[in-house]
C-alpha cells in the first residue's frame, strides 16, 4: 500500500517503435505462417515482428501487485516434507494449549473445551509465552489486562508506529500487572463474540473494534474495520497476496498471484489485522482451501481476466471481525455512475513503497477514485504503454492520485464502493492487479473488473453448490 512512492521502472520494456500509418494495409499482405485453424476466431495469422510492432495489450510492460521471493541472505532451502512435519507438530500442540484456555490461539475451539480460572491464567504465564516487561509485569493483550489504557468511548489506545512501545510490548499489548490479569472468559470482547448476530453482506465496522489509534495519520485501517479481508498463505505461513471473502466458504482474489499454487499449498486467514501479533481480542481463522478456479481466460502477460474464486475445506465462522463483502450486480452503465459517486476504499497489507523489504503489520487503508473506462484508456496512453494502448474490459481503474495506491504485495485484495445511499455498507468492485508505478499522480492503477466478471463469478458459485446467501 503506497503513500508516497518513488519506483523506478524494473522492467523489460521493448525499443520505442513508430507505427506507420500505412499498417493496416500492411496486415493483408503479410505471409501467413500457419493455417487459419491455428488461430482462434478473434484471431489473425501474421508474422510475430509485426505482432509485437502492433500489440496494443501493455504485453511485458506491466508491473503486477505480487511479492517476488527468493532465498535470500540467511535462509536456506528446506525440504517441505520436514517442515510440514514440524507444523503439525506444532498445531497439536497448539490445540492442547488452546484447551487449556491459552488466549494466544489463532482458531475457533467451541465455548465448551474452555475451562479455565483466572488463578489457573496466571499460573500458567511462562507457558502463554507472555513477555516481561518489568518487575511483576508482563505484555499481555490489552483486554486481558483491567489498567489498560482506555479513552472516553471505551477504546483501548493503540500506537500504529512500530517502535514507539519503549518498554517492548506489541501494538495491541498492555505491561499488565501479575494482578491486573484477567482470564479470557472474563473480558467484555468474549461476551461480545458471543452475542455476534450476522446481519447481512457487506457491512463494515466504521469505527472498528475495541481500538483507537493514537496518531492514525498514515492510513491504518481499525481493528475489524473492514471484515471481508482475508491473508493468502503458504503452507509455511509465509504471506502471499490479500483476498476478499464473499461467503463463509469463498474467497476471490487475483489469478496472477495463485497462479503458481495448487489448493494443498494454499491456506486463507480470516480475521486477521496485525500480522506481528497473535493477539488481538478475537483471533484469526485458518482454513484450507479445497478448490482454486482460476479464469479460464486469464492471460498471465497481458492480466486480462485477472480473477480467481477459492473454496474453502470448511466454512469460516461469521464473527464481529469475520464477515463477507456483497458482490456489485453485472456490469451496467448505471453502476458505473454510481461506482464514480461512492467512496471507493482499497486494503493490503503491501509494501509501502519500492525499496521497503517488509510488509505493513497493520492492515491500510486508501480511499481511491474510480476512473472510468475512457478516461483510464487516455491516461494510461500518456504512460510507457504507448498512445495505442487498449484498455480490456475486464479491467476497472482507480486511483491517480499523488502518494495515494495500491503497490507490490497488495496483489489480490479488494477495491470496495459504498452502495447507493448508504455510508457503511460495501460492494466489491475491483481486485487489486497491476499498475505502471505506485502512487503518481495521472497513472490510475487496474483492478480486475467483478461487475463485468460477475457472470463467471455466478457460474463457478453454482458449480461449487454453494448458494450465495
């Protein structure tokens, strides 16, 4: 998520090239190479120089939002096999913690199994891995600690600046006193999970939950703040690209970012706002992914059809924090004026700019412009795509806007637009998939198109058998 970005161009690009007026002509005399049968039926046989001459799809010249990896100093290849071994081991081990009543736990366990007494908490500190922060006190999460600090609303202050907690506790930590603990069963937030009714699709938490930052000047978004936003990781737990939940059991998200991984590679977390901490008031949901549907006509050099639908193993449980996004309805000209009066957020976890080497730990927020279609077209020709450039109808553009963008590692994560009417209440309209550079201004960025899409979308949801609620 970019602010305020200076990306110099890493990428291939083709020499200039002056496209003569006389190439149409040209087209009908060139040798065709192969039989017509080769071609599809938008398709013409001509030879690959003046294909390239005449390409008009951005081919090799756009940049997509995906983290690029590598082994880098330090690390070292591992064999799978070991690793996930070690995992498993650990998740056992994790659910006989969780049992116990270990608040650090990152998946739902019934009510039931927990059990627990605040004299059998705290006398259980070393195992919950709680840090010491002084003399009789330790980082623990700060609704589990009754001298947090608190505002006149009922929120728990929190610093979004890593590094501003002299004393080491996370963002969403408190140095609690041993006798200031409180068990997990005793904080409001655990009533208020089980109180949750879902109400419908698409409804955010304009204040989030439980939170207020101190010194919210550069785009973090609250805790559960916007609930549809789902984290797409390896099996090693290593973050891959944003996601957007539309029902318990899908996820949408961009083809380009999952396109090198099989559904035994992939999981999706829900619910989840800081990356660094394992404890927040409720905590993530994990789950396995059954099924990936890629877009059949998705093009990985030119990003048409930049979508992907995955199916869950087992629904997420809805929650405060854990909610789906309503899809828009099929693309139309009234919903494209509405798109351009809403306000239009976009979320990630991405890179702020270029030259970072880590990813923002609190998820951000930018409220971005939708660009219509022509306009986009006109803009992006001004750019290294070159005056012939034709913009795909599968892609909706937002943005271009100075030090306001969608950058490296956003890949996959949602563009959502208020309804018609309303203030708190979303759509989604676009998935986050290539751009030029990062945060200038009169370079909208692309996002895969869900209104225009929305007919594909509708046609894997029903071969899933999952009905859209």
């Amino acid at each position: 998520m970019a602010h305020s970005i200076d990306l110099f161009r890493s990428i291939a690009m083709r020499p200039e090239a002056t496209i003569s007026v006389l190439i149409l002509p040209l087209i009908s005399l060139v040798p065709v190479a192969f039989s017509s049968t080769s071609c599809l039926n938008h398709e013409i046989c001509i030879g690959e120089r003046l294909c390239n001459l005449t390409d008009d799809s951005g081919l090799g010249k756009l940049i997509p939002r995906i983290l690029y990896k590598s082994c880098g100093q330090g690390l070292v290849c591992c064999e799978k096999v070991q690793v996930e071994s070690y995992y498993a081991e650990e998740a056992d081990i994790q659910y006989r913690n969780q049992k116990k009543g270990n608040p650090w736990v990152t998946s739902e366990i019934p009510d039931t199994t927990i059990r627990t007494t605040k004299q059998n908490t705290k006398a259980k500190t070393e195992e919950q891995g709680y840090k010491s922060c002084g003399i009789r006190k330790e980082c623990v999460p700060r609704h589990l600690c009754l001298t947090g600090t608190v505002n006149e609303d009922g929120r728990y202050i929190v610093k979004p600046r890593i590094g501003d907690n002299k004393i080491g506790c996370l963002s969403v930590e408190e140095c609690c006193a041993l006798d200031d603990q409180i068990d997990e069963d005793e904080s409001p937030t655990k009533r208020n999970l089980k109180d949750f009714r879902y109400r419908s699709c698409g409804y955010s938490n304009p204040k989030g939950l439980y939170y207020k930052l101190d010194g919210y000047n550069d785009n973090e978004s609250t805790f559960a703040e916007f609930p549809w936003m789902v984290a797409l990781m390896d099996m090693e737990a290593n973050y891959i690209c944003g996601g957007t939940l539309i029902h318990p059991q899908l996820v949408l998200t961009s083809a380009h970012n999952v396109a090198n991984y099989s559904e035994d590679s992939l999981l999706a977390r829900a619910g989840d706002w800081d990356l660094n901490s394992q404890t927040e008031p409720h905590p993530y949901q994990m789950r396995g992914i059954s099924h990936v549907m890629r877009h059949e006509g998705f093009n990985n050099l030119t990003f048409y059809n930049d979508i992907a639908l995955l199916m869950l193993e087992r629904p997420f449980q809805l929650a405060p924090h854990i909610q789906p996004i309503c899809l828009p309805p099929p693309e139309s000209p009234q919903l494209m004026l509405d798109l351009e009066r809403a306000k239009c957020l976009a979320t990630g976890w991405g890179h702020t700019n270029y030259s970072s080497n880590v990813l923002e730990h609190l998820l951000k927020r930018i409220e971005l412009p939708v660009v219509d279609h022509e306009s986009c077209q006109k803009l992006l020709r001004r750019s290294v795509l070159g005056r012939r450039y034709r913009l795909h109808s599968s892609f909706l553009c937002a943005g271009g806007e100075e030090g306001k963008d969608t950058c490296y590692g956003d890949g996959g994560s949602p563009l959502f637009c208020t309804m018609p009417g309303l203030t708190d209440r979303f759509y989604l309209a676009g998935i986050v998939s290539w751009g030029i550079e990062c945060a200038v201004k009169d370079v909208p960025a692309a996002y895969a198109n869900v209104a225009y899409l929305r007919n594909w979308i509708d046609e894997k949801i029903a071969e899933s058998g999952i009905v859209l609620q």
